[in-house]
C-alpha cells in the first residue's frame, strides 16, 4: 500500500475471495467502478471497493445472474431485500428441482422403475409375485407397460384397469401363467395354438377386458403404435411370435380389429 491508500488488483482479489479476471469481468459489466491509479500507475482498491467485490462474489454464488447484481446492488434498502428475497426463492426451486433431478437419477439406477408411478410399480410387484415371475419376466412386464405409457399415455389408466379387472378371474390368471411359460416353448408345440385359441375365446366372450388401449383407434398411425405393443419381448422367444399372430388371426376371423377393440358382428 502506498501514499494514495488501498491495495493492488491481485491483493483485492485475494482478500475479496475471487480471481483477478472476475474483477477485469465485473468491471466491463458495470458491476463495481474501476479505480483512479496510483503514481505508480496501478490501480488501487479501497475499503469500499474490497466490500462491493465480496458482495457480488456472494449474489452470483447465490445464483444470482450478474446481469442483475448491478441494479441489487444500487438500489436502496427496500428494494435490496426485495431482490434478495426473490433470488432466495430461485435458488429455492433450483434446489427443489436439483433434488427433484438426484432421486430421479436414484431411482434409475434401480432400472426403468423411475418411468411409472409407484402405485403402478406396487401393483406389478404383487402381480408378479403370484405369478412366480423371474427378474427378469418383471423387467420385461415393467417395460411393457413403460411403452404403453408412451405410446398411448391417454389409455395408460384404462388399459391398467382391463388387465387388473382380467386378472381377478381365476381363469384368465391361469391362462396367464400359460403364456408366460410359453416363452420357453418351441413354435410348433401344440400347446401354443391351443393356448392361442383359449385366449381369443376369453376375450371375444369378455371384450371389455381385452388389453388394448383406449384411445389408440383415434390415431392415424394406431397399427404401427399396436404392433410395437403386441410385438414387445417377443426377440428370442419364437413362440410367443407364432402365439400372438395366432391369436390375432382368430380375432380376426371373428371381426374384431385389435387396434380399435371392434367387436364381432
């Protein structure tokens, strides 16, 4: 420090809690006043100085944009607890949403499990603990549903209702149980076109309780939405790719249109 007073840019970076280039930043932006130099021809920053620099330091670790500490800082006493106020809410919800980001991320790395509502995940839990379900068999029926969600999220709830409302008969729970395990099937086992045969059975005589999605009739491209749905997890199980166009080939015959639940005639 010299006759003039106050302290070099490096000291009041040093003492301030911030860089060199934030200050030289700070000062194109009109946020604290550059300082008259020195004899020496260096610019010196007093007291004044040093507490403005510790103020924006503190509003932009605050979240505050520096595009608005400028007029924070100038403004009189009501209007600075006004603007402080309002960055302390901002940062309030980008904490919330910074939370609400990390138990999203939290409940990924427990799989897809983060993409349906927890009632949904409880509900399938139950399910396939009656159903003997494998880890596996679970992944792949919470996947399912995760796509019915997402191509036809206005039928989610009623295609739920229709598998929960079909699963409460004892009859329809077994024929389940069939399907499922004909994954391990060959295509040509019998069984396969008989188990086929018993589902369309069940659904032609209980069309309310077939698992189509109520709202995939009204979009252009329902077909191509209903086959990604029927087609999922069929990769490596050639029976249940042979189960399910005999199955729709039987609905077919007695003029139901899956992809708009017609009934038969």
């Amino acid at each position: 420090m010299n006759e003039t007073g106050g302290v070099t840019i490096g000291r009041a970076a040093a003492f301030a809690g911030v860089t060199v280039k934030a200050i030289r930043h700070y000062h194109r932006h009109g946020l604290i006043a550059e300082p008259s130099r020195d004899a020496s021809g260096y610019r010196r920053y007093g007291p004044a100085d040093l507490l403005r620099l510790v103020q924006i330091r503190t509003l932009a670790a605050a979240g505050v944009a520096l595009a608005e500490i400028r007029e924070i800082l100038d403004a009189g006493p009501d209007r600075f607890a006004a603007a402080l106020a309002d960055a302390e809410r901002r940062l309030t919800d980008r904490i919330d949403d910074l939370v609400a980001r990390r138990e999203m991320l939290r409940r990924l790395a427990t799989g897809d499990r983060a993409l349906l509502p927890d009632h949904v995940l409880e509900k399938l839990d139950e399910v396939a603990a009656e159903l003997d379900f494998t880890p596996e068999d679970v992944v792949m029926a919470r996947e399912a549903l995760v796509l019915v969600r997402a191509l036809v999220p206005e039928g989610f709830d009623d295609y739920l209702g229709r598998v929960a409302r079909a699963l409460d008969d004892p009859y329809y729970f077994s024929l389940v149980k069939r399907l499922w395990s004909a994954a391990g099937w060959e295509p040509d086992d019998p069984r396969v076109g008989e188990l086929a045969g018993e589902l369309a059975g069940y659904f032609l005589a209980h069309p309310d309780l077939l698992p189509v999605p109520a709202g995939l009739s009204g979009r252009a491209d329902a077909a191509i939405r209903y086959d990604l749905l029927s087609r999922h997890g069929q990769e490596g199980r050639p029976a249940w790719t042979r189960l399910t166009a005999l199955f729709e080939e039987r609905m077919r015959a007695a003029g139901v249109d899956m992809t708009s639940r017609t009934p038969p005639g």
